[in-house]
C-alpha cells in the first residue's frame, strides 16, 4: 500500500513550485491514494476552493478530502455563521469526501473545523461525541486486514513540539475512542510541520507540512505513508526544495494488534 499525504495547500499563497513538484511526484510513483486533510485555500474564497479541487482532480492518484478551518469564509462573518461549508461542497464535488473502503485500507474523515466556537481562538479543533461514535461505527466495516485510517485537520494529540501550540477540543477523548474501534493511523495537517509519533502501541499519529508559502521552521513538505507488511507502517517525509522533491527522514513502526475479543484487556486480581 502506497498513499501521499498533502495537506494545508493554501490556494491564495500557494507555493507553485511545490504543487508541481508534488504533482510529479504522484505522476512518477503512482501511489494507491493521495489524501488531503485540509485547508485547501487561504480565505476560503470561492476562487481559491475552486483551483485547489481543480488542481486535485488532475492529479494521476484518486484523492480523499476533509475540509479545514481555512475552507469557510475566513473572514465573513455572516458567511462563516450561514452557510460555512457551501462554498467547500461545490468546489469539491466528484472528490471522494465520505468513507472510503477497500481491502487494503478505510479511510474515515472528521471534520474538526467549527465555523465559530465559544473560545477566543474559533480556529481550532474540536471533536465532538457524537462525531467519534459514527466514525466509530465506520471504521466497523473495515475489511478484515485492511489499515483503517482516520483523517482529520487538526492532530486530535496535538505534539508538545508542534511550531504553534493549541488544543484540539475532544481530540484525546476522541483518540481513545477510535483507537478502540480499531482506528491504527491517524492523518492530519494544520501545524505545517512532520511528525510521526506512536499513540501507545497501536496506533500511529502523522502530521504533514504546507504546500504553501506560510512555512513554519521546515521547508515545503509532505509525507508519504507504505505499508510494506500487516502490522509495520512507513513513513517518509519529503521535503521540497526549491522545487526538488528530497527525503528528509524515513521511519518505520510496528504496531500492536487489538487484543482476541474473548480476552480482556485488562486483568485485575481479585481481593
């Protein structure tokens, strides 16, 4: 299995030499998938959603999408509170954006943006429990071995060394959960910065850098994700520099399984 991972393309500051690098990147190695978490412009204007699918439509991999805090009217404040996604919805029609499942992996997207929430920062995420119980149930129908994958903007475990700090509302109640359900590989975006990080033993959290000109400590960057055996998934991260696609780390992690369903997960003595 061979997915890319793009993320935070921000058309309005799109940087163009990265787009058409990871455009022929994806061209020379025929992943499986692309998957695009989010922020997909800048002001969430209708000119910039449009060019970004349009730019994703043309790419040689199918692409999966979940929308970011930057995809409503940003800066419409009657916009952002009526009709927050409209403008999102057209632009991506014939992009995949519900579940995705296949034999080799399901793919289920969480939309974490708010149009406003009841904190000083509306931009940031937040999951809610009725958002993790139907992707919960998703990820039910995975395929037996499939990789099952969700795929949000904002890290639900946002990582101390993130280049800006914040908190994803629900996101470590919502990890849990999905963990439980089975969920092995969270994909997401909105730092613009790489990571990869084990979330106890079976899972693996992976946060991906901007295709844009609003770069944060690293240069243009995406990740792309294999998973040469059942439990072991890779990841390498590659940056672009001045429009050349170069690795700039490759790491690999096992996984634990869930544990047999007639096996407890914990054992406590008896007093």
């Amino acid at each position: 299995m061979h997915l890319v991972h793009l993320t935070d393309l921000h058309f309005g500051c799109e940087d163009k030499a990265a787009l058409k690098a990871a455009e022929n990147y994806i061209a020379d190695t025929q992943p499986d998938a692309v998957i695009v978490t989010g922020d997909i412009s800048r002001d969430g204007l209708e000119s910039e959603l449009l060019a970004a699918c349009d730019w994703m439509r043309g790419l040689a991999a199918p692409v999966m999408l979940t929308p970011g805090n930057h995809d409503v009217p940003y800066y419409e404040l009657i916009g952002r509170l009526l009709y927050p996604w409209d403008r999102y919805e057209r632009a991506a029609h014939g992009i995949r954006t519900q579940a995705w499942h296949t034999p080799l992996w399901s793919i289920v997207p969480i939309n974490t943006a708010r149009a406003w929430q009841f904190r000083l920062n509306w931009a940031q995420g937040e999951i809610s429990r009725g958002q993790t119980a139907i992707a919960g149930a998703e990820l039910q129908r995975a395929q037996e071995g499939a990789l099952r994958i969700v795929i949000t903007h904002h890290p639900l475990d946002w990582p101390n060394d993130a280049p800006i700090k914040g908190l994803t509302r629900g996101g470590q109640r919502g990890l849990e959960k999905l963990i439980d359900s089975g969920a092995e590989l969270f994909l997401s975006g909105h730092l613009h910065f790489a990571s990869a990080r084990l979330v106890g033993t079976r899972a693996l959290s992976v946060t991906s850098g901007t295709l844009s000109q609003r770069v944060r400590h690293e240069p243009c960057a995406f990740t792309v994700i294999r998973r040469p055996e059942l439990r072991v998934v890779e990841t390498e991260v590659i940056h672009i520099v001045q429009g050349v696609c170069q690795t700039a780390s490759t790491r690999r992690f096992v996984l634990a399984g869930l544990p047999p369903l007639d096996q407890p997960a914990e054992i406590h003595a008896q007093v």
